[in-house]
C-alpha cells in the first residue's frame, strides 16, 4: 500500500477519490465514535464525517488522491499548512465545540454531537477500513502519534514498530518514529528513519524538513539549510520550514536571512509565537531595540507562559535605560521558570546597574547556586563585590572564574584592579600581564599596568605602556594625562605639557590635565598661565560636584596668587 505523509501531523495518504460521495464503510475509524448520535442528512455528509474525525483528531489531508478536499476548514478555522502551535490552538477551539461544519470549497456539511468534543479527541482509534478492508497498521500509526504528543516517546516506537511490521513502506510510521527517536536524543535512529522515508518518497517534505531539523541540532548548518531549502521548494505554505532554516541562518550569523524567514513563517502562521521571539533575538542582536521589544510583546501574547519572551524583552528594555521594567520582566521570568539562571544573572546586572549592588550579589549568588559553572556570573559578583568594597570576595570570584574560563582577559584585569586596590603591585601587574596576553589590543589594561609600574616607580615602563596605549586609540585623552604625569616625575616638563595640551585638546573640560597643567607652568615660572589652568581646573570640579578636587586646586590657587 502507498503511504505518504500528509498535513500537520502524520498521515498516510488518503486513498478515496473524493469525486464522488461513497457510503461510510469505505473510510470508517473504528473505536472513538462510541456514544455519539450524528445526524448526517446526506451521503456528502457521510463522506465529511469521516474527514471530520480525522480533522478534530488532528490527522487532517493535505494533498488527497484527487483535488477535491482542498481548504479544507472546520467551523471556519482553516486547517492546512500550520505549525504545531497553530494546529493545537485550532484544536483546543473544536474541543469546546458543540456544533461542527465541515466546508470544502462549496460543499458543507453539518455534524450535530450530542456532547463535547473533547470526549471524541479523548477516544482511541484502534482499527480503520478503507474500502472495507481493515488496515491496522493506520490504527497503530494513530495510537502512536496519540503516545507522541503524551511525550510517551517510547511508547509510541512501539506502536510504529508495530506499524512498520505490518506495512515496511509505510512513510508516515517512519517519519512520526524518527520524531520520537529524535525527542529522546536518539539521533542516529532518527536520522535513519528520516532517510528511510526520503528513500520511500522522495517528494516528501517533512522527511526533509525534519531531518534538517536533526542536523541543525547536531551544528551541521549546511546541511539544515539545504534540507530546509528543499522542504521549501517541495512545500513553500508550511511556516515551520521557513522557521528551522531562520535559526539555522542566525547561528550562522546570517541575520538579514534569519529575519526574512521569520517574516515568511509569521505571514503563513501570524500566531507562531517562537517565530516572533527569534525574530526579536535576530532584531535585538542588531541593536534594533525598540522593533525587538514589539516582538518579544507579541510573543507573550500569544504564549503568556514563555519565560525566556520575558528574559529577553528584559535584556532589552535594560538596553533602553528602562530598568524598572526591566526588572518586572525578569521578576515574571523567575516567577514562571524558577531554575532559570540566566534570569537571576540578569537581574543582577540591572540591579547592579541601578547601583543596588548588594540586590545584584544575591542575584549573581543564586545564579550559581542554579549554574555552578556559570563563569559569568562569578565575574559579575566580582565586579558588585569590589563596587560594594568587599575586595577579598571580589578577589575570590575573579579566581574562579578564571579557573572555569582561563583565557578571559576581563577577569585577569579586574582582579588586578583589586590588586592594586590591596597594594599588591606585583600581582596586580602579573594579572594586566595576562590580560595583555590574551588581547593584546586591551588599552585599559596597558594604562593599568603603567599606573601600577609609575607607583612603583619604574617609569621607564610606565612611559612605554602609555605610548602602546596611545598607540592603539590615539584618540585617549588619560593615556596623554597619565603620561604626562610620568614626564613631570621625570622633570621632563615640556613633554609634560605637550601631553597635558593634547589631553586637553580632546577633552576640553578635563579638569585634572588643567589642573596639572596649572602645575607644570607654575614649575616653568609661567605664573599667569597656571593660575587661569588652576582656576578652570576649580570651576570644572565644581561643576562636577568633586569638592575635594576643587579644595586642592582652590587652595593650590592662593599660593599661587601670594
């Protein structure tokens, strides 16, 4: 018997021509009908009642025998071609209903049921004649999709195997076991059901659409892509293709690809909840915010339980300054997903944002209580530990998480910034050491470690750490300030004010180059001139609120005007 698999969930093909209304023996389910009085009124009614069952159970034809049920729809709910959140969303609203009409084209027909639905989808078909022959391997194939959507994977092989042992070519068992096999990890099974099925119809799109599925998983983005592209041209109105290859193109980094297969998905299915939220992933990883946020909102309106909809819109609202939001999204992810660690990291990052740094320790804290070997998360304690003034913890999660990422420059730095807070120079010089080695382009960390070698005094390093740092952004008014800092130790004061005079050409208002400035010419007996760089240098500070800043310069002042 020639099987082929049809519609959203697995069907073989169906074998009755539809040109013509035929008793209801020639496609009868058998076990599941049970206690139900249908008033059929004609002999096409008949011929839908058979449709219907297979509608509402979810087994709905795609392509027949002949052209006669196409657009097909249930109480005006159209039926093809959708992803499996729309095919349950249709689903749950037949469940409730009481009254079914089947349309196709012009021809409709009422069934009129004596109780709900839900009893009908609850019941197990165990046999079904086509033509008055009985074919148990269709049955079987039923019983196992029923097991597949309980999540009784294994269950449900038994049931195919079964299926198969009856009908070794029947497409639809091996496409619905390799799905099973391939929810239980099992991917070389799959894979070789999926392959098996493409062999058998070669024309079949799902064979190609799962298994592009499979190799997405396993990281063979090429070969998703090429499955993905041929369940396309074999089927071009089914959203979830569009979709798998979208997430295929967004882990290659292709985001214009990615955004334009979600379009296509979201114009075949505008309810397709997942293809929203990775359109926003795909649209916040450009830095399109506000366009992200809209579709991270539809998605949470669509699927008001996706906790990771919340975490992202979160994420991005954070990236908007809008932190108190932020922190309602992060709230509600944690509040529908618990374990979810990533939701405490980032609220602590917002608390930490917010300056709440204690709020942000306990978030950092249970974040590796849920993920031990969250790297980042220890780095980020580090940071809100040091911030809190609390440097031995600061020191303690730096270490560890370089021991869980040892090539992470950033916490070589930052445990040297603690360093050099402690007074450890030495060590705190060994750690920017490593930082350098890791990203040699890291201006921060030259500038750090020129500081460290100017407090210990050797400034002949100090001076050659501030010329790489200039030699990398040229552009860094510090690295000319503190490098003039080194040639005024030196007694080298025109270099000193040539690099205070280019500090202060890119920051105009940077008080401490006036104010050392003001220092430098007072050295030179240019008097006038440091007392106009030591008054702005003061009104600057003011301005700034740093009162100790402008104490020094107002006080350097009367001296200078004694």
């Amino acid at each position: 018997m020639n099987h082929k698999r049809a519609g959203g969930l697995f069907l073989p093909r169906c074998t009755r021509d539809f040109s013509e209304a035929r008793p209801t023996e020639d496609l009868t389910f058998l076990g599941g009908l049970n206690g139900f009085d249908l008033n059929i009124k004609s002999r096409f009614y008949q011929l839908f009642l058979g449709v219907a069952v297979a509608v509402i159970l979810g087994h709905y034809p795609v392509a027949a025998a002949t052209t006669k049920v196409r657009d097909l729809q249930v109480n005006n709910l159209p039926l093809q071609g959708l992803s499996p959140p729309g095919r349950l969303r249709q689903r749950q609203r037949l469940r409730s209903a009481r009254t079914v009409t089947v349309k196709e084209r012009s021809w409709t027909g009422t069934l009129f049921l004596s109780k709900s639905l839900t009893d009908l989808i609850g019941g197990e078909i165990y046999a079904v004649r086509i033509r008055g022959i009985e074919n148990k391997a269709i049955a079987l194939n039923y019983r196992g999709e029923e097991r597949l959507e309980l999540e009784d994977y294994q269950g449900a092989i038994e049931a195919f195997n079964e299926a198969i042992d009856i009908d070794p070519e029947y497409v639809g068992a091996y496409l619905n076991r390799g799905q099973a096999y391939f929810q239980m990890g099992s991917l070389e099974e799959a894979l070789s059901d999926w392959e098996k099925a493409i062999k058998l119809d070669p024309d079949n799109y799902l064979a190609y659409y799962h298994r592009g599925n499979l190799y997405y998983k396993q990281g063979d983005l090429k070969r998703a892509i090429a499955d993905y592209d041929r369940a396309i041209e074999l089927n071009d109105s089914d959203p979830r293709a569009y979709y798998g290859r979208g997430l295929a193109r967004a882990k290659e980094d292709s985001i214009e690809g990615a955004i334009a297969d979600y379009n296509r998905a979201i114009e075949l299915d505008a309810e397709y909840g997942e293809a929203y939220f990775n359109r926003g992933n795909a649209l916040y990883s450009q830095g399109n915010l506000a366009e992200a946020i809209a579709d991270y909102d539809r998605a949470i309106e669509l699927e008001p339980e996706n906790a990771l909809a919340y975490l992202n819109r979160g994420n991005a609202l954070s990236g908007q300054g809008l932190l108190e939001i932020a922190l309602a999204d992060y709230d509600k992810a944690i509040e529908l997903k618990p374990n979810l660690d990533r939701a405490f990291y980032r609220r602590g990052i917002a608390h930490a944002k917010e300056k709440n740094y204690m709020q942000a320790i306990a978030d950092y804290s249970q974040a590796i209580e849920l993920n031990p070997n969250a790297a980042a998360a220890y780095y980020q304690r580090g940071i809100a530990n040091a911030k809190a003034g609390l440097l031995d913890r600061a020191l303690a999660d730096y270490t560890k998480a370089i021991d869980l990422v040892p090539r992470n420059p950033l916490a070589y730095y930052n445990r040297g910034l603690v360093y050099s807070q402690l007074e450890s120079l030495d060590r705190a010089i060994a750690d920017y050491a490593q930082a350098i080695e890791f990203n040699p382009e890291y201006v921060p960390a030259y500038q750090k470690r020129g500081l460290a070698y100017f407090s210990q005094g050797n400034l002949s390093q100090a001076i050659a750490d501030y010329d790489k740092a200039l030699e990398l952004d040229p552009e860094n008014a510090s690295s000319y300030l503190n490098r003039g800092l080194v040639w005024a130790k030196q007694d080298v004061i025109d270099r000193a004010i040539a690099d205070f005079d280019e500090a202060i050409r890119l920051n105009p208002n940077y008080g401490e180059a006036l104010g050392n400035r003001g220092i430098a010419r007072y050295q030179l007996g240019d008097i006038q001139n440091a007392i106009a760089d030591t008054e702005k240098a003061a009104e600057i500070f003011r301005q700034q609120g740093d009162s100790a800043k402008e104490q020094r310069a107002r006080d350097f002042l009367r001296q200078l005007k004694r």
